[in-house]
C-alpha cells in the first residue's frame, strides 16, 4: 500500500506545527520539532518568500491530510462525500475524518498516535460492539461500542497509552471506561474538540477551484 514511510517528524517541521505523529516522543525534550522548528531540507533555514494564496490552502490540506493519515485518494473522497451532505463542507469533512475508527481509538487513549491505532485496529486488537474490525476507516456511529480483544489486554503499547491518557483527555464524544478496556460513542463528534489549529475553509476553498 502507498504509504509515507519516511522519518514523520519531518511533516511536522514542514508544516511548522507538532502534528503529534509520535505519540509520547512529541512530549519529550527528544521531540524533533521542539530542537529544530524550520522546514527539513538544506534550505530549510533559508530567508521566507512571499507565498501565493493557493499554496496557503495547499499547505492547509496537507497538514489536515499528515494529521490523519490519510492518502490524496483517500482525502479527496471524504471531501467529496462531505461536500454532498448538508451542512457546512468544512466541518462535514472533519466530522467524518473524526468519527474514522483509527481515530476514534485514538481518541479514547488506546493508542499513541494515530499510526498505532491504525495498527492495532489492523492487527485484530479492536471489537467494535463484541464483533471484530479491521478497517481504519470503518465510521463509527452514536451508541458504537469500542473495545480491546481480551487476548490483547496486557499488550505493553496499550497500557501504556491508557496511563497516559489523562494528559491528553478524551473528548466529550466518547466515555472511556478504562478498567474495562472499552468506550462509547455518546454523540457525533463536536468539532469545538479539534484543538488542532486547522481553518477548514482553506481546503475547501482549494478544492473548489
């Protein structure tokens, strides 16, 4: 699969901002972009140019798109579907890459970061409603179930994640009951939540030109 396979603190100093793609590292005193906040490259240091109103959206999206994971493919049809549902285009774009079950693992302090999410969820160590998943992108709905696999209950990343969740708080969205390994989805996701600087406006307006 097409997958960014290169060192991911490097997105993260290209778009200026910590995307927090490694989990606890992003932290820590050994977070890259705390040590060197300028984009990677031998001109990464060189003087700012003046940048076009297009490249300003393009950068917007790219970051949107770096912080979920997500492929160009992939992207453009989840704005495509939210620019056919009611509502603002925006926002619908990031309810759905919101209510993804990666994230919603995430979210509720499963996983590190959304890359182990994605991991945990293919490698069968998510149940979404006792049944299990293994699609990333599977949306998860108001009253879904997610859970661990009993099996995988001990797994070090997992508990790990748990104990540190307090720090990076789960969204009124969810209920975590973290000594039963699950959590619910109580209600669609709010986007007042997204304490990521993200102005949404910008990608729509690069895909409607």
């Amino acid at each position: 699969m097409a997958r960014y396979r290169g060192a991911v603190c490097r997105q993260c100093r290209r778009e200026g901002l910590k995307l927090f793609l490694k989990g606890d590292r992003c932290y820590s005193d050994k977070c890259s972009f705390a040590r060197r906040a300028y984009p990677p490259g031998q001109h990464g240091q060189a003087r700012v140019r003046k940048v076009s109103d297009y490249a300003i959206q393009l950068r917007e999206k790219q970051k949107v798109r770096r912080i979920y994971g997500m492929l160009e493919g992939q992207f453009e049809l989840y704005f495509d579907h939210a620019e056919r549902r009611k509502g603002v285009t925006g926002e619908n774009l990031l309810m759905a890459l919101e209510g993804r079950l990666d994230n919603t693992v995430y979210r509720l302090g499963f996983a590190a970061s959304r890359n182990q999410a994605r991991q945990l969820v293919r490698h069968n160590h998510i149940l979404v409603n006792g049944r299990k998943v293994n699609v990333p992108s599977f949306q998860t709905k108001v009253g879904d179930q997610i859970s661990i696999r009993e099996k995988s209950r001990k797994c070090e990343a997992i508990t790990d994640s748990l104990e540190a969740v307090a720090r990076r708080g789960v969204p009124s969205w969810l209920e975590l009951d973290q000594a039963n390994f699950k959590g619910t989805v109580k209600a669609q996701p709010v986007r007042e939540e997204i304490t990521m600087p993200i102005q949404e406006q910008l990608i729509v307006e690069l895909y409607s030109k």
